[in-house]
C-alpha cells in the first residue's frame, strides 16, 4: 500500500507539468520532462511518511488487540485513537508542502505537487479506506507471525526499578 501514494505522486507529476493540468490554476510550468532526481527524492520520503503513518495506526490497533479485542475492535479502536493525529499531520504536511508551488524553480513545484498528493491520499484514502478494508478482510491473518518471529517480537518489558531503592 506504501507505493501506492508514491504512484499517485508520480501520476500527479505526469499530470500537472507534463499534461498542463491545474497549471494555470496552480502557475506551475509545463515541462517536457519530470526531473529525474525529483523522483529520485520523492520516493523515500514519501515511502518513509507512509510508513511512520503506518507503524503509527497498525501499533495502536495491536495494542488493542493484545489487550483482547476482537480483530474489527482492534481495528476501529486503532483508527479512532489515530487517525486524527495522521490527518492532522497530513494537513500540515499539506500546506507547508504546497507552498513550494509558488516558486518560480520547476524542481521545487514538482516537489511540492508530488509530495502533497502522495501525502494527502496516504493519509485519506490509503490509511482511512484500504488499510482498514484490507485488516478486515484478512481476519486472524494479521496478527499471524511464524514461530521464530513471534518469540524475538513478543519480548516482555521489564517491570521498571523504583529510582529510590537502586544502590
């Protein structure tokens, strides 16, 4: 699901500066060609955001689950919990992203154009809509780990020491 909004990015891209979409709305330039180093940028920070955003919603949604929730519980809990912290990140990211496209440097509007699209359908439709339909569809099988795994993740915290009675 991660290198889905970097695909949509990359189509926004191809869209905006190579088709002439929203260009005038936008006054980004029409170019011939998308800037091979944006893309070069724009894939790992884009699949980083979407895994923070990830890791942050699915750690929530195994937190309730190890507390006995059923897996739809564990599921809508971990979004309830979540999602507006992801949202409001999003939306931030967003704006402050966006305002590269008032620059008069092409590399800097494909930039912001491509980052904001891939964050705003990670955080909308990729996290609000597949990941959820995804965790429900596959049941117990999300919580599945083989055996060698499950033991290094599993590990117990250690009760912590009452600074008072250490030496």
């Amino acid at each position: 699901m991660d290198l889905t909004s970097i695909a949509v990015a990359y189509g926004a891209l191809v869209l905006v500066f190579r088709f002439g979409m929203g260009s005038s709305i936008l006054g980004t330039y029409r170019l011939d060609q998308i800037e091979a180093w944006v893309l070069v940028f724009l894939f790992p920070v884009l699949f980083g955001l979407s895994m923070d955003y990830e890791v942050f919603i699915v750690s929530r949604m195994r937190e309730a689950k190890l507390h006995g929730a059923t897996n739809n519980e564990a599921i809508v809990e971990g979004l309830a919990h979540t999602g507006g912290v992801v949202t409001a990140a999003a939306i931030i990211l967003v704006g402050a992203l966006g305002g590269l496209v008032n620059g008069h440097f092409a590399g800097l509007q494909e930039i912001g154009i491509g980052l904001a699209f891939g964050i705003l359908i990670d955080a909308t439709i990729i996290r609000g809509l597949l990941l959820p339909s995804t965790m429900v569809l596959l049941g117990r099988w999300n919580w599945w780990l083989p055996a060698g795994l499950a033991r290094i993740v599993n590990v117990k915290a250690s009760p912590l020491e009452d600074r008072e009675t250490r030496p």
